[in-house]
C-alpha cells in the first residue's frame, strides 16, 4: 500500500470508493483499442446501473477535528499534514510520495518538493471524492 492509499484511509471512510481496492473505471479491451474499433452500443440488457455520484467527503472538517489539528499547520504544510495523520513525515517518506505522484524536480529540494506534495495531495483529494476547499489546490 503507498503513501497517498495511507493518506485516503486516514481521512475516507472505509465504504468510500477511494479506499477500496480495484475503484478504476476499466477501459475497453485493448484489442479493440488497437484496432481501432470502437465498442458497440450497450444494448439495455447489457447495459451497466448509472453509478450514484460519489459521496463528498469533507476533507476540512475531518482534519480540523483530528487531536493536534489547532498545533499542527497542516493547511500548508505537508509534513504537519502527514503527523496529523499519523503517517511517516521522514524526509525519505516524503520522496517515496513524490515518486508515487511522479514529481520530476529535484528531491533534494524539499522546500520546493514539500509545497508540490501538499498540492498534489489536496487535488487527488478533491480528484477521489474529497471536498477540499479552493485555496488548497490547483
């Protein structure tokens, strides 16, 4: 499991699509994509349920309720975000996380890599569900 699946099951509810494992849409079969060939109509027999919205959760509030949270500038900073939850917030974890979200600067620039984590890891919030305000992301 990485960083940021951590990172979803501290702040989502376990029924949450983002938690479970195998969530993806899947594509059409890659023969079918090499080909060229588009998939035929869905006839009504075959044709899959219309999936209920996914459920928001609000990222903001759970975070300000967690113990710590008034102590802890997790609003801005990646590594006080990763304490608040209980996570390894080791430099070494970090870069592990910027390899998951393939950041392509300069590790050993953590002040630069730090706020590029905290970004991506409120748009993959918001990206899977999560109600995060506007000031935290892209």
């Amino acid at each position: 499991m990485g960083i940021l699946s951590n990172i979803f099951h501290k702040i989502f509810p376990s029924s949450h699509p983002a938690v479970q494992p195998g969530a993806t849409q899947a594509a059409p079969p890659a023969s079918m994509q090499s080909a060229g060939v588009a998939p035929a109509a869905p006839t009504q027999a075959s044709a899959p349920p219309p999936s209920a919205p996914m459920e928001q959760v609000d990222v903001e509030a759970i975070l300000s309720g967690m113990p710590q949270s008034q102590t802890l500038n997790w609003r801005t900073s990646i590594v006080d975000l990763l304490k608040l939850l209980n996570l390894d917030s080791s430099l070494q974890s970090r870069k592990e996380l910027a390899s998951e979200l393939d950041y392509t600067g300069d590790t050993s620039d953590s002040a630069s890599m730090n706020i590029w984590l905290h970004r991506q890891v409120m748009n993959k919030l918001a990206a899977n569900g999560g109600k995060v305000p506007a000031d935290l992301k892209d």
